[in-house]
C-alpha cells in the first residue's frame, strides 16, 4: 500500500512538473500559425507572418509582424529580430502565395518547406487574389486570430469537398510528378469577410490559369473520387424534353448530393493520345427550381439524363479551359504514363501531348431518391 501511494505521489508531481514547463515554454515563446508571401518593394520576397503570444497570465493575442529579404529564411530571420518572443515554426498550419508571386513559381518553397523537419505534411496552402499583406493585416470585426481562421475555412472546405485538397505533401506530390499539376484554392477579402474565390491551376509550379469556384465540383470529380458535399449544376431549358417540362425557362437550378462517384479512365488511342473518362455518380437531388415532378419513373429517367448531358459538357468545357493553358491538373500524364510501357515520358513531352489530347466524357448520373420540389 506504501509503494501504491509512494507512486501516486510521484505521477503528481510528474504531472505538475510538465504543466509548469509548458505554461513556461508558451510564455517564451511565439507561435507562427500562418505565413504569406508577396514581392517586396525593395527586396526579393516580403513574408507576413501571423504570429500567437501567450502572455504570463495565459491570455493570448495576435501579431502580424512583416519583413523583407532576398530569401524566405532571410525574412524569418528578420520577424524573429522584430518580434517580442523568439518565434517558433512548429505550429505553423498555413500558407498564402499572393496571386502575382504564385505566378512566378512557388516551387521553390514547397521545397523549402520540406527540408524543415518542423512542418507537417498537413499543412494547408492557397493562392490569394491581389496580395497577402493587406487581407492578414485587415482588423475583421468578427475574426479574432485570422492565422485560425483562414486554416479552418480551407480546411472545413476541404473536408466536406467543396475544394481541392492543397495539404502539402499532396503538392509536393504533384509538384514532382511528370504528368500531373498542382491545383490550389484561391481566396479573397469581400467586405469584412474572407470566402474562397476559385481554383488556381499552376504549370510546373507557377500559377497559369485559374477557375471560378463553381468549376471545383468538375474539376473534382475528374481528378479525384468524390463522397460528400452538395452541388448546384444549371441545366438548360432546351436540353429537358417536353415530356418532363413544358416551355422551359432559359435553365432549370438543381441542387444534389453526390452519395456515390466512381471514376474510370482509359487510355484507348496512345498516339493522339485519346481517353475515354467515364464517372458514374450516384446522388439525391435536394432542390429542383421550377418543379419538376420527378416522381414518375419515366420522368427520372428523363431527369437522369439530362443531368448525365449536362455535366458531360460541363467537364469537357473544363478540360478544354486546362488543355489552353497547358495545365494537367487532372493527372492524365500519370495516366499515360502507367499505360504505355517504355514511354520514357518527360515534362516537355507530356506537354506535347497534352495539347492535342482528346477525352471521351461519359457521365451515368443515377437519381437515388426523386420526389417533387420547388
């Protein structure tokens, strides 16, 4: 019995112990959460850092603190030098690039970031219309750390789907990869509010092109398997045969959940090279706008297809858009590379290819549950 208490004495005090030296650690330290990255006025590169500080009666408060130099370590060498408390990397969840450096090349960074055992692979990245500096520096009524803010706004996005995932071993991944290109999410201040934007489509690691937000859903279900999320598509009135609507308006608004997604590709013609790209997506429609009785057998079947029409040619648009810039976002380099033994396929040759491939778009949209709605 004395050796059970002797050991319970011994685990409190262990346990206070650790807690005084964290409550001391926090105290000394500040903790960057969040870091963007503009072109400097006078120097290479200008980083902002969003930087936690717990003060000595464990109140906490937010720091924005800028600095410029020739390299990224150059920079957080000098907001270290500006800051009140020795700066620390290790809880560092986010990352912007303003729109005009995304366009000269984020690849250096990406790798940069890798060789610092310090940041995780989960770390979040996106592109930011205009530039960085003045969305962290702005006073938001209703965002008390915007470190905290931006990291769960993308990564709740993420989550339920509504955007690519941008965590950073996944861009690592395709920054490296021959035949498939980064994408990122685009923010954006709008009034006292930050909202995702868009998507930007990025060519060996510089931003070449970008679409609005409603194109993630395509973008998506092309690239990656699809499970949750809603989606509006507009369906146009001339594609629903008179059967199922009688003088349509000019597009029909439709909201659905994809339940189920199943994506095949093809490489049926090497030399073109052509693909045959078939997704079967299995959903319930939560809102149709005009009504529609969707009920009837024959008019779910008529549904079905219009909506398996309409995101056919939605995604070919988006492919089309890709292939004019010369962005494989979709991974079709991998692809044809995986197919076709002995290609010896590089950069500059995929993207020969690229240019003149062709994709086969079928869409088999499946209805799991109709009814009527307004």
């Amino acid at each position: 019995m004395k050796k059970k208490h002797f050991f319970l004495l011994l685990l409190f005090l262990c346990v206070g112990l650790v807690g005084c030296a964290e409550t001391n650690l926090l105290e000394r330290v500040g903790l960057a959460t969040l870091i963007g990255y503009d072109f400097g006025k006078e120097e290479v590169v200008e980083t902002t850092a969003v930087v936690r500080q717990v003060s000595t009666e464990l109140q906490s408060k937010v720091a924005i603190i800028t600095a410029e130099n020739d390299t990224s370590q150059g920079t957080r060498a000098k907001i270290n030098r500006r800051a009140a408390k020795k700066i620390m990397s290790g809880q560092l969840r986010g990352g912007l690039f303003g729109e005009e450096f995304a366009k000269a090349g984020i690849g250096h960074y990406i790798d940069t970031f890798l060789k610092n055992p310090a940041i995780s692979g989960g770390m979040l990245f996106a592109v930011v219309e205009g530039e960085t500096r003045p969305l962290l520096e702005y006073q938001y009524p209703n965002i008390d750390d915007i470190g905290e803010h931006v990291y769960n706004m993308l990564k709740q996005n993420i989550d339920n789907e509504q955007v690519v995932s941008s965590a950073l071993h996944e861009l690592a991944h395709d920054y490296y990869s021959i035949g498939r290109e980064i994408a990122l999410p685009i923010i954006r201040r709008e009034e006292e509010l930050l909202e995702i934007s868009g998507i930007a489509l990025f060519k060996k690691g510089k931003m070449v092109g970008k679409l609005p937000v409603e194109d993630s859903f395509y973008v998506k279900l092309s690239r990656d398997d699809y499970h949750a999320g809603t989606y509006e598509l507009k369906i146009k009135g001339d594609d629903l045969p008179s059967s199922l609507m009688k003088n349509p308006p000019d597009e029909i608004s439709l909201v659905f959940d994809p339940i189920k997604t199943h994506k095949d590709v093809k490489l049926v013609n090497p030399t073109t090279p052509e693909f045959n790209l078939r997704l079967s997506v299995q959903a319930r429609i939560l809102e149709i706008k005009p009504n529609i009785n969707a009920g009837k057998a024959e008019n779910t079947e008529e549904l079905e297809k219009a909506i398996s029409k309409s995101l056919s040619s939605e995604i070919s648009r988006v492919i089309a858009y890709c292939q004019k810039i010369d962005s494989d976002v979709f991974g079709y380099g991998d692809h044809y590379r995986s197919s076709v033994r002995h290609s010896k396929l590089t950069e500059e040759k995929w993207h020969e290819l690229y240019k003149k491939m062709k994709v086969n778009v079928d869409v088999d949209f499946t209805l799991l549950r109709s009814g009527v709605f307004e």
